[in-house]
C-alpha cells in the first residue's frame, strides 16, 4: 500500500519524489502542489499546523491553496501592522506575457485596500502595498489564485528553484512539440510532394489518421500553456494574449480533425505542431532570459549565513549554534575563517582579514581588529574572532541591500507601460480583424476562408510588442548589478539618456572624502622615509583627520615609538622619537622648536601644510588634501563629449569648488551650498526644462537626490538604509556613472529597435496574411520568430 500524503492524505505514487521537511522529518507528498503548500506554511515559521491539525487538508494543486492555509500568512509580522500601509514582495507563478501583468494588476486593485500592484514580467516580482485593516495578505493571494496565478513572498532560492522546474517543464513540453513535428513532417511530405493523382487515397487517408494521432500529444501536452492561459484571461473578462494563440490552434486542429474524418478538405497538422514548437521555443528563450536575471540577486541572497555560532557569555562562555535571525544587538559571535559574518557588528577579539567584495567592490581584504566595524554578509578571510552583534540580521548592511534589490525592478517605465496597454488592445483589434477577414473569404473563397483566418490568428505577434521594452531593461540592471550599480527606481535607464545636466557632490564624490597625502617635501637633514616613519610614530595614537592621513601615509606601521607626547590644541604635537624632539603641526608650532621661518613651498588651493622639525632644523612638509576620486576627470570628461552640462555643487569654501573644478575641467562650481540651495538649484533647473541627474554621497543630500530626474548615491555600508537615490553605486566609484549612462544609452538603442522591429513586423505581416499570401505554417514560423529576435537583441545588453 503507498505512503499517504502527509499534507492531503491521497496515496503517493511509487515514483514520487516530492516531499519537505517538517519537524525534522522529510515528509512524502503525492504532487508538486502539495509540495508547495506544505512549503509555503514551513517556511512561514507555521509548522506547528500540522502538530494541531484534526486531520488532513484538502487537495490542492500549485495553483490553489485552501482558504485555512492562505490565512497563516495573515500572522506572518513582516505583514502585519496596527495601522498605516503594508507593503510585500510576491513571486508569481505562472506568468506567460504583460497580458498576465495587466490582468494581475487590474485584479488586485479592484480589492478594497490596496493601492498598489505593480509587477514586472521580466523578474516576475509582484509588488503589492495595502491598508491594514482593510485588507490582508491572504485575500490578496486568494484574489491571484481566483484568476489562476500561485503567489508566494519573494524569495531568490524559491524564484530560482521556480525557474529551474519552469525550465524543466517547458523543456519537455518543447522536446514533444518537435518530436511530434519531426513525425507528422514525414507523414504529409508524400502529399505535398505527390503529383496530382499519384498518391493512392486510402494511403493518404492513412497518412491524415497517423498525423492526427501524432498531433495529439503536442495538443494535449505540449500546447497546455497557451490552453491554460486563454482559458484564465477569458474566465477574468479580458483578452490576453495566449487566446489569439489559442484559438489558432485549436481551430487549425479542429478544422483538420473534421477534414480527416469527412476524408475531404485541408489539413494542418503540419502547421499546428510547428507553430507549437516554435512557439514554445521562443518562450523557452524568454525563461532563459529571465534564469539570468535572476542569477545576481540569488549570489547576494546566499552571501547571508542562515546559521550563526553564538557565545552564552563573552569572555569564556559556551557555544551554540542558532539561526541568524535570532540573533539580537549585543550578542557576541565566534566567526571561524572562510564564514561570513551573520549581522553588523564590532570585533572583541582577534586579527583578521574581512572580504567586502559583495558589498563595496574591494578586490583586496582589509585588515581588521578590535574596535573596527565589519558589516553582515562580509566574509572572514584568515583567522578566527569574535563580533559583539550591533545590527540585528533584518537591519544589516547585505539586508539593507536585498531589499534595495528586490525592489528595484518592481515597477515599470512609462514606455513599458504603454506598451502593456497597446498589447492589450492590439489583442481585441486582432481578433475583430480575423473575423472580418474570414467573413471577407467565406464570400470570396469559402475553401481559404479557414486557413487564412487562422495565419491571421497566427501571424499576430502581441508578445513581440510587450516584451521589448521588459526584455531589455532586465538584461540592462542585471548586467548593472553585475558591475556594482543597482538600478533601485524604474525610470533610471530611461530618464538618464535624456539627461541634459549632470550635477556633482564634492566631497565624497568627485574627491575620496577624507584626508589624504598629496606630496612630500623634504628639506636635506632626513629622508623621505624616515620623516614618513617619525611623523607616523608621533600620529599613532591621534584620531585627528590629518593625522591619520599620515598614518595612512606611512603604509606600514611605525618601525619606531614616540614618547613624551604633548598635543597643543588647534596647532599640532611635540614629542621625543629616539632621544631626540621633533614637533609637527602648523608651520606657527613647528617654528617655535626649528627656530628659523619655514621654507617656501606652494601648497595650491585647498591644500593643509603640515610640517616637521627638530631643534634647529626644518625636516618635511606634508601637503594635504581631500584627494580626487583616480576615475573623476574621466568621468567629466566623458559627460562633456556627450554634451551634457557639468556642473559641480559643493557645502565647502567657494575657493576649495573653484579649485577642485579647474583640475576636472568642470565650466560651472557652486561653492557654500547647504542643502536647501542645493535643491532650489536643481529645481531651478528643472523650471527651465532642464532633465538633471544628481550624483552625491547619499546621506547629507537626500533631499536634492529625491527632487532630481535620475539620481545617483555613493554606496557604503550602513548608510545604505538611508540612501533616497534613484541608483546605488555599492563600488564607490564615480566612474560608476559613466558606465550607467552609457549603459542607458544602448538600452534605449535596443527598446527602439525592438519596437521597432515588432510594429514593422506585424504592419507587414498580418496584412500579407489576411491576402492569403502566409500559409498557418509559415505563420507560425513568423509569430515564434519575432519574439525570439526581440529576447536575443535584448540579451545582447549582458555583453555590453
């Protein structure tokens, strides 16, 4: 006797392999749908279900989930909230075209409480924000479940588990499309290539039985999801695209089963297998095409551990090893090398090198020891220490940034808008055509009427249309991440091309934001290194900027040890390095111990002096200064040959923006700049029509980063729950931009020529079909071709 399903009961087939972990316990399921339910309720922390059950729940498919079960979601905390809006992040099963978009949407702002559904056919995100109280999570997966679609949180392993069993399906869906076109393409080959007469009748009767029972699977099987899909889209009163579809298939195999059975008229097995392959072909690319965009979001999803080692009491306590989740600010973690760190923290114990490649783009590791911050998701890199936990897991610096990810994508452009809407009606507008032109046959040519109608059926590419501009920015802000830039707001790549001022923070973004040292100068009685070391030595312990500049400076840590250290406020240090006295500060302090004025050296505009001497002598000068991102006159320079306006805002001195301009070449500086002139600046702009991208560090310039058309924050660590740009550049470089620019300009190359391409197809296409010059063959060819070149010159954006 088989297993029974432990979610539904039913007896599990003997070649089964669905189950899921319950309890501990891997648990037998009798079909993928069960599978998913009882997925859906473990990993909503609602196992003890199963414990309080009274018996088992009703079957159920992937697409269906019982009233009961939609409801534990209801007491998930992510979703729930006394009052104001809640906002979720579905994945959606399912989806086949942008007619899937707009019904979905359309569905679920006709619930009372929501005010947003946004979702993006590309990455088959669902965004959905509704008032608490008057709607709950589980009405608004019942509503989708209604119309046909299964929704679940997002989740990248489950989006990418999705897609591979996608893949799967479709895969064989496709392999017995093209084996039973192979076949029945053998069976009517004597009948096209017979003279007339030549072929004996019972032998061709024979060939129209064999080709329809070979046509059966394909229909049955292979053409389900378009069946699926018309039948959904009728049953919610609107007209997706699977029903042209479908209805080309289903009336090409229909008219040849009567034609076969009568033993007179035209078939079209040929052509009803063909288009089915090529069909599901081109879609088979699409899901390609989606797996990849997929692909960034999944490596950032695993980078978090879902385990962490936790000490009961710190120093000497005991270990355990707990979910990361459960982690809270002020527990301290052993962290073994080659583990990544589970949540924001302060080393306690111990020297190690982190690797930040995930979140800022560091090649190299950095060295860390007590007291230094190290943010979640960073990897331990050589020795094992201990991290006191100072961000739960749900507010570290990869979560902050998941999240920032995930909502990038969730909403749409306006041109992907109107071409969702034009789809939408070109479906209506097609079927109306068809009609006609099969009124106009049956009175011209009743024997064409039937073909004709269904290559006009066929010929129709709405896909092509809807998928050219979604297709394109997918592979765009997936090839964007790949580099470090993270599209977070729709309109970036379509905003940022019509650019025409591109405004620049200073400090932290043309320049590093921090001190550092520009040249040395040395004056005979010591060298270079030595005054490095010396100066080094005196500024060990400061935390002055300039300071630890020069300690930055120096590269490696100070071969020998100040002592007798006296700091003079707001003028420098004195102290003794191997017997002898040296000073270093201002030239006024240094002065006092050299006892002569200090050499001349032109230090340039924006530059600090820092000068060292011993009794007697004057030993170096340090020129410091916020130094220039290595990539900034690149980056304007670029910007200029485009021609676009340059423009650089900064809070500093109007001689330190006026000095930092003249070395990038940048027309117009703003210097003495709050954030309130800022903003009236950019609007100002704007007033007169201006389309202004805003580059800045994202966190004393929110408020002009929000007012600009396209805006652009400098990534780092934490401040990245605070960033209100439209684009996070998580390397830190300012050369970043260039790159999304350049990116955003080929974008728009390839949306304008998949549209263009779409609308010039079906303009020639179906006419040429409705005259009776495209058979329902070559029809297909057509229909499965259009929407493959669209995915593939889309595709072409990974590789810029």
């Amino acid at each position: 006797m088989n297993t029974p399903c432990f979610h539904c009961g039913l007896p599990v087939p003997g070649e089964a392999t669905w189950h899921v972990a319950i309890d501990g316990i891997d648990r037998a399921m009798c079909c993928p749908g069960c599978e998913a339910v009882a997925r859906t309720i473990v990993d909503i922390g609602q196992a003890g279900y199963y414990r309080a059950r009274t018996g088992f729940a009703a079957t159920g498919t992937a697409a269906e989930l019982v009233p009961q079960e939609l409801k534990l979601y209801d007491s998930d905390p992510r979703f729930t909230a006394a009052e104001g809006d809640i906002e979720a992040v579905l994945l959606v099963d399912g989806i086949r075209c942008a007619a899937c978009v707009w019904l979905i949407e359309h569905r679920l702002l006709a619930l009372d409480g929501v005010v947003v559904a946004s979702l993006n056919v590309a990455t088959e995100r669902l965004t959905v924000r509704w008032q608490a109280g008057k709607v709950q999570l589980s009405d608004v997966l019942q509503a989708l479940r209604g119309i046909g679609y299964a929704a679940y949180p997002y989740d990248a392993a489950r989006h990418t588990e999705q897609l591979r069993k996608a893949s799967r399906t479709l895969g064989r869906q496709l392999f017995v499309a093209g084996l039973c076109m192979m076949q029945v393409m053998m069976y009517v080959a004597p009948e096209y290539m017979a003279d007339d007469g030549t072929l004996d009748g019972d032998m061709a009767a024979l060939m129209r039985w064999a080709s329809l029972l070979l046509t059966l699977p394909a229909i049955v099987y292979s053409a389900q999801p378009f069946f699926a899909g018309a039948w959904a889209s009728l049953r919610a009163r609107v007209l997706g695209m699977d029903v042209p579809v479908a209805l080309g298939i289903g009336a090409g195999f229909l008219g040849s089963v009567v034609a076969t059975w009568r033993g007179a008229g035209d078939v079209y097995f040929d052509s009803v297998t063909m288009f089915i392959f090529l069909l599901l072909a081109s879609r088979w690319l699409e899901l390609l095409a989606r797996r990849k965009a997929a692909g960034a979001l999944e490596r950032m999803q695993h980078a978090l551990p879902a385990s962490a080692t936790r000490l009961a009491a710190w120093p000497g306590g005991a270990t355990a090893i707990v979910p990361a989740a459960a982690l809270l600010v002020g527990d301290h973690v052993a962290v073994k090398p080659g583990e990544a760190f589970a949540a924001d923290g302060v080393l306690v114990e111990g020297r190690t090198a982190v690797d930040l490649a995930l979140l800022t783009g560091e090649s190299a590791p950095q060295a860390k020891g007590p007291g230094d911050t190290v943010p979640g998701g960073a990897v331990n890199v050589s020795a094992a220490v201990v991290l006191r936990v100072t961000r739960p897991v749900a507010d570290s610096t990869l979560s902050n940034l998941l999240k920032l990810v995930e909502r990038a994508g969730a909403a749409k452009p306006k041109i992907a808008q109107w071409a969702d809407r034009t789809a939408a009606r070109f479906v209506l507008a097609l079927l109306v055509f068809a009609a006609a032109t099969f009124i106009f046959w049956s009175w011209f040519d009743p024997a064409r009427a039937w073909p004709v109608a269904i290559a006009v059926l066929v010929v129709s590419c709405p896909c092509a249309l809807s998928l050219a501009t979604p297709s394109a920015l997918a592979a765009a802000t997936d090839r964007l991440l790949a580099r470090g830039i993270l599209v977070v707001r729709p309109h970036v790549l379509e905003t940022l091309q019509r650019a025409t001022h591109v405004v620049f923070d200073k400090t932290g973004t043309l320049t590093a934001g921090r001190p550092a040292v520009q040249a040395l100068h040395v004056f005979g009685a010591m060298d270079a290194r030595a005054a490095t070391q010396v100066a080094a030595a005196l500024e060990a312990g400061s935390l002055h900027p300039l300071g630890r500049a020069i300690v930055a400076h120096a590269a490696q840590p100070a071969t020998v040890q100040a002592t007798q250290l006296e700091e003079t406020p707001g003028q420098g240090l004195a102290g003794v390095v191997d017997g002898q006295a040296y000073r270093l500060g201002n030239a006024r302090h240094a002065a006092g111990l050299a006892g002569t004025p200090p050499p001349m050296v032109d230090g340039g505009d924006g530059v600090t002096l820092v000068w060292l001497a011993t009794p007697g002598y004057w030993l170096a000068c340090f020129a410091i200064s916020d130094a220039l991102r290595p990539d900034a006159r690149e980056t304007i320079d670029w910007f200029r040959a485009q021609g676009k306006e340059v423009v650089l805002l900064s809070g500093d001195r109007q001689e330190l923006a006026d000095a930092v301009a003249r070395q990038l070449g940048i027309g117009k500086a703003l210097g003495d700049c709050l954030s309130e002139r800022k903003l009236d600046y950019v609007q100002r702009l704007q007033r007169k029509g201006a389309v202004v991208a805003m580059v800045g560090d994202g966190i004393n310039d929110a408020a002009v980063l929000s007012a600009a058309d396209v805006s652009f924050a400098m990534g780092s660590g934490a401040a990245l729950a605070q960033v209100h740009a439209d684009t996070v550049l998580l390397h830190g470089r300012v050369g970043m931009v260039m790159e999304a620019a350049a990116m955003a300009r080929a974008t728009a190359r390839v949306i304008r020529q998949n549209l263009a391409w779409a609308t010039l197809y079906n303009l020639v296409a179906i006419p040429a079909a409705a005259f009776g010059l495209l058979g329902p063959w070559l029809a297909g060819v057509g229909m499965a071709a259009s929407s493959a070149i669209v995915i593939v010159n889309a595709l072409r954006l990974r590789r810029e």
